[in-house]
C-alpha cells in the first residue's frame, strides 16, 4: 500500500461503492455458521439445522432470481409493442418495408 491509501494495483482501499454480493455473502455465511453453531450446540437438531440452512438458500435463490429479471426487463425490448427510451414507438425504416 502507498502513502496516498492506494495498494500497489493502483486500487483505492476506501471505495465507497455498494457491494451486494459481498453484502449477501457475508449475510447467508453468517446465517449459515448461526445455524451451524446452534446445531453444535444442541439447540438444535441436525434435521432442524439442515431445514434452516435450506430455507436460507431457497430464499438467496429466489432473490437471486428475482434481481436477474428486475435487471433485464430494463435492458430488453419487448416484441409485442417496442418503443424507444422516450416512450414512442420504434417503426421500421421505410426502405425495410415492403409495399
């Protein structure tokens, strides 16, 4: 690292930027070695432990899946009635049309 908070690949440490996916890893990791240690523990039993942690990845799942088309309903032009970003409809070129 350098004096001016950059490592030696010229990164800055102190981005700001969101980070989702170590936000969810960090989360389902904890979630996971919660139940874990429950389970070690004996408050609860391995059939209850494996059912949690199921639900847990059933809901990242879900959410993955989720995010996935929320993201690419944006980037995607419908066929049944396409229209530019204002809002108008997309025609064909007039030389693309037979008559």
């Amino acid at each position: 690292m350098t004096s001016t908070g950059h490592n030696t690949k010229g990164e800055h440490l102190n981005d700001t930027r969101p980070r989702p996916l170590r936000t969810i890893g960090s989360i389902v990791g904890g979630l996971t070695a919660l139940v874990a240690g429950l389970v070690g523990s004996g408050l609860l039993t391995e059939v209850q432990g494996s059912a949690t942690t199921g639900v847990i990845n059933a809901v990242v799942v879900l959410l993955g899946v989720f995010g996935l088309v929320v993201v690419g309903e944006r980037k995607v032009t419908p066929t049944s009635d396409p229209r530019n970003d204002d809002g108008r409809p997309l025609a064909a070129h007039p030389a693309e049309v037979a008559d």
